[in-house]
C-alpha cells in the first residue's frame, strides 16, 4: 500500500490544522498550506518511481477485485468487539 510517509508530514499537520482552526473561512484562510500541499503532491506525482508504486498497488488490487467480486476497502472485516 502506497504511504504517506513519501509526503511532508508537517505540510499535512499545517493544511489539516489551518482548515479546523478555520471552519468555513478555510478557502480564503488557508491559501498558502494549501499551495504548499498541492506543491508537495505533485512533486511526488511527477517521481516517475512512486508513479510506478502507485500504478502497481492499483493493478493489484483490480486483479483482486476480478478474482473475488471484494472491493479492496471491504476486504477488510471488521471484528466483533465481543465474542
């Protein structure tokens, strides 16, 4: 599974703080984390080895889903908390 540890994490912290501490300001508030986001992500887009990541993870888990009719997201079962 493709993770966000590729990505800035303190870019997320800022972006995801700024829209909480703006609630529906956030557009016009948090400008400028979220350039720096969209910077970040296509940066890491662009590194043709985490494309390839990514294009792999998405073939697997089409191949799965047409072998078992399971969407990767529901494969997943949530335990009984108890038994």
């Amino acid at each position: 599974m493709v993770t966000l540890q590729l990505f800035s994490c303190t870019v997320i912290i800022a972006f995801s703080h700024c829209c909480k501490e703006s609630g529906f300001f956030m557009v016009f508030k948090c400008r400028g984390e979220n350039a720096a986001l969209k910077e970040c992500l296509t940066r890491h887009y662009q590194d043709p080895a985490f494309f390839e990541e990514c294009k792999q993870e998405y073939i697997r888990e089409k191949l799965e889903f047409e072998r078992t009719g399971i969407p990767a997201k529901n494969m997943k079962q949530k335990l009984p908390t108890s038994m």
